[in-house]
C-alpha cells in the first residue's frame, strides 16, 4: 500500500510571452499541483492540463490568478497552458511542474538524487526530510558531510563527489514508512523549498 503524506513544495520561475504572465510559482501539497502566475493584465483565463504527453480536461475558464492540478503522483510531469482572454494571441503561456520520485520497499534501500541551484562557498547545504516535521538528516561542506552532527550513520551515506558538487546523491538504507516523504536542500530550510527535491514513496512488501 503506497502511503502517501501531506507536503509544501514550493518553486518559481519567470515567463514572459508578450508581456503577459510576470511571475509564477508551484506548490506541491498532498499529492497536488497549485499552480499560481500573477499578470500585468486584469482578467479571467482559460487553462488546459497536459499530464505526460496527453491532455487531461478541457479547456477550463478560471476566475483567479491560480489553479490546481489534483492528484500527481501518478505523473511525471505536469504542464498548465494559461489563456488571458483579454488578449488576442495565439501563444499561451506554459507552466510546468515535474514529478521527480523515488519508489522503495520497506527494508530496501533508495538513492535520492536532484541538482542543486548552487552549492554555497561558504557555509554548508543542508538537506531536508519533510514528513510528520521538517529535519535536516545531512549537512554538506567543501570539506565533507555531517549525519545530525555525527561523522558517519547506518541509515544515510553521501555519496556524491566533490562534496561541494551541485549534483546532490545519497543512499537511504532499512527503510520505514517513516523515511516516506519528501527530501530537499539548500542553505537554510527557507531557501529549500525553491530548490531541488525528490519525492520518497514506500510501499509494503
């Protein structure tokens, strides 16, 4: 039985198609997509869903500057196409958010993986467990990497190199439905959220 967990996710980026869309932004929270733009235009949109190569609804007239896109995990990749009516074009704007997860057993073992935005000169990369509570399970430095303060642990190992590479790579061994849950990084727990990050699903045997 997959067990699936609430979660906050959240990532921006810039799209700019003839002046019309500004700003957008992801959020990733229970198994959903919101999807939220903000425009330099005052309108109400038409939105299609593109879930992994196939369109899933019609177009949809929207009243507000986000939608949410239900139940992803099944997915890979997730793409909004945003319509402002209030002007005439024929491009749309794209919004896309993909799915990167990682299945496991319990008792098995996974390698989470994801690329870091940049790795800090100073200071250290931290990477996060999000399930019942947000925790850092590892810290990064250019010198190496610590387990919740000790220098080595049964249930992670680091295995990228250099350590101060933006390629982020660890094992997780023995794994509960506990390690379930999402996994990201960055200098502080904030600064996570816009980063990379992969998604645990464990199953019963």
């Amino acid at each position: 039985m997959l067990l699936f967990i609430a979660l906050y996710i959240i990532n921006y980026g810039i799209s700019l198609v003839q002046g019309q869309i500004l700003q957008e932004s992801t959020i990733f929270i229970s198994g959903n997509v919101i999807f939220t733009w903000t425009s330099s235009n005052d309108s109400d949109y038409d939105v299609l869903v593109y879930r992994d190569r196939t369109f899933s609804s019609k177009w949809i007239r929207v009243y507000d500057t986000q939608y949410t896109v239900k139940d992803v995990m099944l997915n890979y990749f997730i793409e909004l196409f945003v319509d402002m009516r209030a002007i005439v074009s024929s491009e749309y704007n794209i919004m896309t958010y993909n799915v990167s997860k990682v299945k496991a057993q319990i008792g098995g073992s996974a390698i989470m993986t994801w690329t870091a935005s940049s790795f800090p000169s100073t200071g250290q990369y931290h990477v996060y467990h999000t399930y019942k509570e947000n925790r850092t399970i590892l810290s990064i430095r250019s010198s190496g990497v610590s387990y919740e303060g000790n220098t080595q642990t049964s249930k992670y190992t680091y295995t990228s190199r250099p350590f101060n590479s933006t390629n982020i790579e660890f094992e997780i061994r023995d794994i509960t439905l506990e390690d379930a849950g999402y996994y990201n990084g960055g200098m502080s727990a904030e600064a996570a959220w816009s980063s990379g990050g992969t998604v645990l699903i464990v199953s019963g045997k």
